[in-house]
C-alpha cells in the first residue's frame, strides 16, 4: 500500500515523458516469479470532467472496505460522463484519514494494516519528536499515516460502469484518528471525478484502455518501461493499427497504470542498473 498500486505518467508528443534515467518497476514481493495485470488507460488532457461529492463514514478507527460506497458515487459521475472505459479520481478532502487499495476478502488483513501503521508511526513521538500536539495524541501519527498512503486513488473503470480492480482488491477507507476529523467526526467527504471525454455525450472519455500483462522473474523491482511503451505506440493495445508514426495517437495526455494484485506494486525509479532491468531497485 505505501508504495502504490496506481501511477499517473503524463504523455507528450506521444511518448512517455519520463526522466532521463527513469524507468517504470514492476515491484514483485512474492519470492516466486509470476505475472501480473497492469490496466494501462491512455487520456488525452483534451477531455472534460464530471465530479460527484459524497459522505462515507468510518464505523470506527482502522481500516475499512469502501468499494461499494465508490461505486455508489461513481454512479452520478458517470451519469454526466459517457459510457466508455475511463479512469475515476477518488479525492478524500481531509488529512488524518487515507486511501488505499488491498485485499478485500479475509477482514483480518484490514486489522494487520491498523496494526502495522499504529507501529510504524507510534503515539509514543508525541513530544519525543513531534511538536503538533495540542489536537490529541492521534492527530499527528494520523497526519503522517494519511501521508503515506495518500488522500487520492486514480482508478481504471470499465465500460459499464464499474471499477476495474483485481478480484481480491477492494478500496480502503482509513480512518487514522478515534474521534474522526474535525468538526465531522467519522464523516468522510469524498469527491470522485470522471473524466468525460468531449463536451457532448457520447464522446469517448479516453484514447482506449487495456491489459498487459507482465512477468516478474523473481522477487524485486523490474524494468517494464518497454513493454508499457509498446502498449501506446502504433500497432499497440493502445495504439493505431495502420499509423506510419512511432508515436501514440494521444499526442498531450497522461498515462494511468493500475496492477491488479495486493502483493506487488509499481514505481518509477532509476533506469538501467543492469542489463535486464531485473534488480534495479532490490538494493
């Protein structure tokens, strides 16, 4: 969850616009080789949006499955959006609660991640080394946990409607204070945005989407800047068929990659550290 199941690459002149030496990871936590699906949603910065506010809220401190609840306010969104694939921005407008996506069938993976972040950012730094501790001794911690697991998930959404996850991922609501936020307590404001193409309705919201699939050798982080970028170049998943350009058809736009899976992840790091891109960020 900390390092992330969604990343945002913006596209100019229909090429990934990365650094130099930046490349895109495959982040494989298992210790066996496996493949993954990563959805890859091509969008042109030519298209609309469609927004939608709601309220979810925590039962309780911890960790919550929420996925029904954004579907739910996906609906009205995409109501003012078309009925082609696309991405949703989920935004939670508050920061001492997170969002994140994991596992969404045994709950006790829910009470392990309370667990696990109440010790990786323990009450215990009140006045040890953090100053801002006049709102209670869960305020801070709850600032730094929203942090790093971030207020905003880009999300891949298929062509009825519904969100694009793996089958065993769901969308957490983290609730990192007792008592809730201020003044709205274990109310949770969320606003999820649709992009929606052109201005009339009907117009495809995104230049396509798809699935590649990808191989982790082993555990650690791989290169998989090649095989993304041969999803948007001509003659790609993502690409045109008879086009004589080695560009994609989205000149200015952005890329979002989505992997399928609670036990890898993706980053973009440092490219080229060996020949095979295998082990670049294992050390």
């Amino acid at each position: 969850s900390v390092v992330g199941m969604s990343i945002d690459i913006p596209v100019h002149d229909g090429r990934l616009a990365l650094g130099t030496w930046q490349g895109l990871y495959l982040c494989e936590w298992g210790e066996e080789a496996k493949k993954r699906e990563v959805v890859a949603t091509l969008l042109s910065v030519g298209d609309t949006r469609a927004t939608h506010n709601t309220t979810i809220t925590a039962p309780r401190r911890g960790c919550h499955l929420v996925t029904d609840s954004v579907q739910s306010a996906l609906g009205p969104a995409a109501g003012r959006a078309t009925g082609s694939p696309g991405l949703a921005n989920v935004l939670l407008r508050h920061t001492s609660a997170s969002l994140t996506v994991n596992e969404n069938a045994d709950p006790t993976v829910r009470t392990d991640m309370e667990g696990a972040l109440n010790r990786i950012v323990p009450e215990s730094w009140n006045g040890a080394m953090f100053n801002h501790v006049d709102e209670g001794p869960d305020d801070m911690p709850a600032h730094v946990k929203s942090t790093l697991f971030g207020a905003s998930l880009t999300l891949p959404v298929s062509a009825d409607g519904q969100l694009n996850l793996g089958t065993w991922q769901g969308v957490y609501l983290c609730e990192h204070r007792t008592v809730g936020g201020f003044g709205g307590g274990l109310a949770r404001d969320v606003v999820v945005t649709l992009p929606a193409g052109g201005a009339e309705l009907g117009q495809a919201n995104t230049a396509g989407q798809t699935t590649v699939t990808v191989t982790a050798p082993r555990r650690g982080c791989h290169d998989i800047t090649a095989q993304i970028e041969a999803a948007i170049e001509p003659g790609g998943a993502l690409g045109l068929e008879d086009s004589d350009s080695e560009c994609s058809v989205v000149e200015t736009g952005w890329l979002n990659l989505f992997i399928q899976h609670t036990s890898a992840s993706l980053a973009v790091s440092n490219r080229g550290l060996d020949d095979d891109g295998g082990d670049a960020g294992s050390s």
